[in-house]
C-alpha cells in the first residue's frame, strides 16, 4: 500500500485510533474491577485512588521525554515499543491483587502509553495537510471514549466469567493483535528536513520560552483532571454511591463514553469545517476548548447535587459529551503552531503540565471520598479545576495559533507568534 494514497492514511488514522482504545481499556480495566476490592476491604478508596495516580505519575514522568525521543528516533520504533510494554504489564496486573505489586504494575502500564499520544501526533503531522488535523486528532482521540465506552462492558462481563486474573490477561493481549498490525503496516516518512534556518532554531527547551506552551500545558491541566475523574471513578461512582451490580455498571458506564467518543468526533469535524470556511485557529480551537469545558463544569455541578440516579447519569454524560467537544481542539493546539521537527516534543510539554495536574485527580478523589463518604466534592472539585485551569489556560494564556512557531535570529523567539510574552 502506497505510503501517499489515501487508502494508506486511512488505515494510519485506524491504527492510531485503535491503540487509543486499547489504552483506555487497559486503564479502565481496575477502574471497573477494583472497587470490588474495595468493597471486600482489601483496599480502601483511598488506596485505590493511589493505584490509579502512581499509573498517571508514570506517565507524567514519561512525557517530560518522550517527545523528544520520538522526534530523534521516529515513531515506527517508539510506537510499537510503548505498546508491548504496557500491553505486558497489564497482563501481568493478573497475577497479583495486592497493593504493592499492584502498583508497581500499574506505573510500568504508564510508562508504555507515555510514548503513545507524543509518537501518534508526530505520525499525523507528518501524514496529512494542515487543513486536516482537527478532523484527524479527533479519530485520534475518539479511540480512548470508544476504549473507555467498550472497557466498562468488557472488563465488567471478563470479569464475572473469569475473575481478576482473566480480565487483564485478555484486555492486555489484545496489545499483541495492534502490533502486529502497526509493525505489516506503517512506513516511516522520510526525516523532516531542516531547511529553515530560524525554525531550526526551535529546540525543546525553548519551547518553554513560548506563553503558548504554557497554556496548553495549563488548559491541558484543567482538561485531564475533569477527564481522570470520569475514566477512574464513573464505574466506583455507580458502584459504590448508586450501588449498582458491576455488571449492570459496565451497560450503564458504558453510555457516557458512548456519547463522548461521538462528540470527539463533531468537535474535530465542526473545528476544521469553521477553519476551512476563513475562521482564525485561534478563534475555533479557543471557542471549542473554553466552550466545552465551561459546559462540562456545569453539568458537573448539577450531578454533584442530583438525588435521582437517572437525571445524575445523563449529567454525569452531558458533562462527558461537553468535555469531549474540546478535545481535538485542545490536543490540535501543538500541531497547529510546531514546526515538525519538534511536534512531539511540543506534545510532550502539553501532556506533562497537564498530568502534574490531571494525575492527582484520582487520588485527591479517593480522599475526598474517604474525608465525605459521597461523591458530592469530587465533582465540584473537578468542575472547578477545570473552569480555572483548563478554560483559564486555553482561553486567556495560549496565544496566536495562526501562525507556526518560530525562532528570531537574534532574541530565539519570534513573539508575534504568541500574541506577546
């Protein structure tokens, strides 16, 4: 298949999608499983949130360089390799339900999908034009909500038939089916060139020079702490405050990321569309961002306070479907503004200020829960985190997208494409 057919980008942007929802079910699975163990009092919620954050720690310390490895090395090796590794590891979760190994299984599963999000964006920057990216990282994206959509149901039902071990043997071999594919598949693009004497000037380290940078990593913050909230604890908020079945809980979990996974899809297409029509990036991916995260705080609010189960799990879906609506503006923002010699390295930045914040989420939610014994403060936490640091960074600190980075020759940073320090 020829690397510049349409057909090829296709089955690139399939792959790419793919491996998102066998990340998300290889994060969802403990999630689905875990507060049975909770309940048995094995471990307390507040363990449990532990184990879930020392996985989103991991992958915070993986970003701080896997872009930049990426960049130097090419995602056709660290691709494959972050997903054998976490695949392995979550595999290997099977063997043990202690908290110690547990989570030290768990930090090996973050350690593999750090290199995922950073080698895919490299992948689309160096496969398809620059009017294509919202619609392109939007596929990207919609593979964790259709991971996270399929990982409730399936961990859940793996779960009763087969017990712990059974449901990360399986959700972690089904790593071994995408490499294989990725490995028939993938051609590598020739390096990118570096012809431009001034944007050759752009190394990783001076990205932090660019106000930009630090409202993605900001906005990034305050998008994945509301969205760790839902991936980690949606399936204990069912179980333990709407004390449903851990079956009918992977039906019911299921519908949210149902209706996420569609949304990542709309607000990819509706932000290209505007764009082709002569709106400014700034002003698309800025309105989607800071207009999706607003909504989902609302609608955070109002399930926090919800008495009916029903009308608490369509809130508890607006909010996730509102939240969705940002995501491929959000996680465009890098590749809309980075030369491509260091897309990956931008990306990198994006997804390690944003898990500093983000990979507390579980944790601080398990204590909440603990301190509160409800879900009412983990939701209006979350909502506020992302009221003032996604909407505040996206809409107030991120800049001009309109145009790429670049270095002055004299000062290393071309401020008018930052709408200023």
């Amino acid at each position: 298949m020829p690397s510049s057919s349409r057909s090829y980008r296709y089955h690139l942007v399939f792959l790419l999608s793919f491996s998102q929802l066998l990340a998300y079910i290889d994060r969802v699975n403990i999630a689905v499983v875990g507060p049975t163990l909770v309940k048995s009092g094995h471990l307390t919620p507040a363990a449990l949130g532990l184990v879930l954050s020392i996985f989103n720690w991991s992958l915070t310390a993986v970003y701080l360089f896997a872009g930049p490895v990426a960049d130097r090395f090419r995602a056709r090796l660290a691709y494959p390799a972050g997903v054998g590794v976490w695949s392995l590891a979550t595999a290997l979760c099977g063997m043990t339900s202690s908290f110690a190994p547990l989570a030290m299984l768990r930090a090996l599963v973050g350690l593999g999908e750090g290199w995922m999000i950073p080698s895919g964006s490299q992948v689309i920057r160096e496969n398809f034009t620059n009017e294509q990216p919202g619609r392109v990282v939007g596929a990207f994206f919609a593979g964790n909500k259709i991971g996270l959509m399929l990982g409730i149901p399936l961990a859940s039902t793996i779960y009763v038939y087969a017990g712990w071990a059974g449901t990360f043997l399986v959700t972690g071999g089904l790593g071994l089916i995408w490499l294989a594919w990725w490995l028939a598949v993938y051609r590598a693009p020739v390096a990118p060139t570096r012809t431009d004497p001034t944007a050759a000037r752009v190394r990783w380290i001076t990205l932090l020079r660019f106000r930009t940078t630090w409202g993605i990593m900001l906005g990034q913050a305050g998008y994945l702490y509301i969205y760790y909230v839902f991936a980690n604890w949606l399936p204990g908020y069912l179980v333990l405050q709407r004390h449903m079945s851990v079956q009918r809980t992977g039906l019911i979990g299921m519908i949210p990321f149902l209706v996420g996974a569609l949304c990542v899809l709309l607000g990819g297409w509706g932000a290209d569309r505007l764009i082709a029509r002569g709106l400014s990036v700034t002003l698309v991916r800025k309105g989607f961002s800071v207009g999706g995260l607003a909504l989902a705080t609302m609608f955070s609010v109002a399930a926090a306070f919800a008495s009916d189960t029903t009308l608490a799990v369509v809130l508890l879906t607006a909010a996730v479907g509102a939240m969705s609506l940002a995501t491929a503006s959000i996680n465009a923002m890098p590749i809309d503004v980075a030369p491509k010699h260091v897309v990956s390295s931008l990306v990198s930045l994006q997804l390690f200020g944003g898990n500093l914040g983000g990979s507390f989420a579980p944790i601080v939610t398990g204590l909440l829960i603990s301190a509160s014994g409800n879900f009412t403060i983990p939701l209006l936490v979350a909502g506020g985190v992302a009221l003032v640091f996604g909407c505040g960074g996206c809409g107030l600190v991120v800049g001009q997208l309109d145009h790429e980075l670049t270095a002055d020759r004299q000062s290393g940073v071309r401020v008018e494409a930052l709408g200023g320090r």
